[in-house]
C-alpha cells in the first residue's frame, strides 16, 4: 500500500510542470490575442483621418474634445505633443493667457482637459527651460525642420502648411509640402 502511495505521489509531481507549462502557454495565447486586437482597433483608423500626431482612446475623447471647444474658439488648438507637459500645466493653471484675461475652466471640465493634456504633452529634460512659444518648443523645431518660420511666429500661419489646422488635423499637409516630402 505504501509503495502504491508514493508511486502516485511522483506520477503527480511529473504532471505538475505539464500542466504549469500549459497554463503558461494558454496565457502567452490569450494576452497575444488581445494586444493584438487592441493594436487592430489603432491600424484599421486611417491616417488621414486620425488629424492629430496620436490617436486618442475613447477615455480621453472628452477632454480633447473640451480643449479644441475652449482653446479653439479664440485660436487654432495645437496638438500637446508640441509643448512640453509643464507648459500645459503653467497655461491651465494662470488666468493671464498670453496677455488676455482669460475665464478659467473649473472641475470637472479642467481636469478632463488637463488628463488629455498630460497624457498627450511630452516630457521637459531638466536642463530645457519650459517654452510659451512654440517657436521656442524643442519638439516643434524638430517637427518642422525644412520650414522657415514667420517671425513672429502666428498660431494662424499653421493653416498656411496644414491648410485642416483649424479642424485640428494636422497629418494633412499643403500641396507644396506634401510634394516636397
């Protein structure tokens, strides 16, 4: 009786790291499965339709959808990709807007607005002084390194190179700049 114990005491130890590696695989599937259903939902959305730099999920479609309304109404919305997220934070939190008094926006309007913002902005190195301008934003030069700028840089010469800036799609390019790439 004893060595029959035993005998099935190892023939279940055996089947332990079968039905481990099982689990494992089953799991590699699944989780393979759904990131590749995720990534499908991004890729089946055309370019052309997307406008701004990164596609917004659903969760922050409101706030970008506030910011366009509020930041649009007095002059073209950039995308937050081009200011770092310090800069967001400093123009969300003053009244003084550039020089005009602005309404400031209040909870829960403001924090949709800020999320999107902080989601989307990119981050400031520690050695960058924090940019009210975009021609003073590291990311903008980078993005627009064969262009020569108007000076003063206007947010309405955007609409000169991006002639659906004013619907906040920036992927579409002029004639002569889409050409030119």
């Amino acid at each position: 009786m004893l060595n029959l114990v035993k005998r099935q005491s190892r023939q279940r130890k055996k089947r332990r790291p079968f039905g481990l590696f099982l689990v494992i695989v089953s799991w590699s599937l699944v989780m393979g499965w759904l990131f590749a259903s995720a990534n499908s939902v991004y890729s089946a959305t055309p370019t052309s339709e997307i406008g701004t730099v990164d596609v917004v999920p659903a969760a922050y479609g409101l706030g970008q959808e506030l910011y366009i309304e509020n930041c649009g109404k007095c002059h073209i919305a950039i995308p937050p990709e081009v200011l770092p997220t310090q800069t967001w934070k400093n123009l969300l939190e003053d009244s003084q807007h550039y020089g005009v008094q602005l309404q400031p926006l209040v909870d829960p309007p403001r924090i949709l607005v800020w999320r999107y913002l902080a989601n989307f902005s990119r981050s400031q190195r520690n050695d960058e002084e924090t940019p009210y301008r975009l021609n003073k934003s590291r990311l903008f030069k980078a993005l627009h390194p064969k262009v020569d700028l108007p000076r003063p840089l206007q947010l309405s010469s955007c609409v000169s190179c991006h002639p659906s800036a004013e619907v906040f799609n920036f992927r579409r390019l002029s004639a002569e700049w889409e050409n030119s790439n």
